[in-house]
C-alpha cells in the first residue's frame, strides 16, 4: 500500500503563463470577428463562442443601446456551442460530416426572441469558430467572455439559453428571463413558485446604474 504523503496544497495547483496569453489571444480575435444580424444568416459549419448585442430602445435595456451605438463592447448574453460528441469525447473532425451547431444555435436564439416579442432585427451578434484541437478552448473562452463582460443575460437575468426541461420536469420555476420575456411555451408550464418582476427589475436596474462604458 503507497504511504500517503502530508498534504501540501502546492503540489495540486497548476498554472501556466502561456495558456493565460492564449486565452487573451482568443478573446482579441474574437473582438475583431465581424458583428453581424443574428437573422437571416447564410448557413455555415462549425462550433464555437459567440454574444449577442442590444441595439433597440427597449426602456428595460435602453443603456446597452447607447452603449453599443458607436461600438460593439457590451454583450446581452455570451454563449457557446460545441461540437456534437462533445461532452461524450466522441468529436469526428471529418469535413464531409459537418455540422451546423453554431448556425443552429443562434437560429434558436432568434426563435425565443420572436416568441417573446423581441425584435430580432434590436440584435447583433459576433462569434468564433473553433475547429478539430481548438475546440478544447471553447468552454475557455466563453468562461473568459462572461467573466470580462459580466453580461446582464448570464449574470442577473439568468434562463435566456435554457431549453425545454421536458415532460415530467415542470415542477420547477421559470426562469428570472422568462418572467420579464414571458411567451416561451415550456416556461408557461414551469409550476415552481418565481421571483416577481418587480424584484428582478430593480436587479436589473442595480446592474445598469453600475455598468460603465467600455473602451
């Protein structure tokens, strides 16, 4: 039987100096990609991280349209899509068996915001397609995203991505998203008890009087 050894929590830690500068290069590239409308979009292949921009005049959410106007710094929301085998290690990097996760991805977005009576044309979106090894980094770079950003849909106002529970799954409540966007069918039929909209607006206001211009 192997002695076990004093427990020194040095020897658990790793850090690495040239992951960090790999990461910031991401996130450099991804905020020169090109901000696009996230509908009607030509289809492409691939996976990857991508933000949504607001650029309407909502009353709710009017900062972000002045913060956005001359440019694009401020996401609404950050996301990711991965390749499909992803979480079971089973991704096929073959060109001829493509597929279409990010493109999807953001097709769904446009479908929850026309069922909230969202303006799909008040969004923009940009994002960054990871191909074969480099998609290793795409929970990476949507973590370093979210955190840089601290944007109001993944922070404050959680549930813009979540998707369908399911049969059998609605006890629980609908989403603090869903109780300001309500219109979304599977969130009509959550049965769990949720916050009011008068608290989570006053949190969305909290979060806007904090929000600073980012150059």
């Amino acid at each position: 039987m192997m002695q076990q050894e004093a427990f020194d929590r040095a020897k658990h830690v790793y850090n690495n100096e040239a992951f960090d500068e790999l990461v910031k290069d991401a996130v450099r590239f991804f905020h020169g990609t090109p901000v696009r409308p996230i509908s009607p979009m030509t289809k492409f292949s691939g996976s990857g991280v991508y933000a949504l921009y607001y650029v309407g005049k909502l009353s709710i959410y009017s900062k972000y349209f002045n913060l956005n106007r001359l440019a694009y710094n401020h996401p609404i929301y950050v996301g990711k899509a991965v390749p499909s085998g992803w979480r079971q290690a089973r991704i096929h990097n073959n060109p001829s068996s493509r597929t279409h996760e990010l493109f999807t991805r953001l097709k769904e977005h446009s479908r929850s915001l026309e069922q909230v009576s969202l303006s799909v044309d008040d969004f923009s979106c940009r994002f960054m397609i990871f191909e074969e090894q480099t998609s290793d980094m795409i929970g990476s770079i949507e973590a370093a995203l979210i955190k840089l950003h601290k944007p109001l849909w993944n922070t404050v106002l959680d549930g813009f991505g979540n998707h369908d529970p399911g049969k059998g799954r609605y006890k629980q409540a609908k989403s603090d998203w869903d109780v300001i966007h309500p219109g979304r069918g599977f969130a009509a039929n959550c049965q769990g008890i949720f916050r009011s909209r008068d608290d989570i607006v006053k949190d969305i206001e909290q979060f806007f009087g904090s929000l600073e211009p980012r150059s």
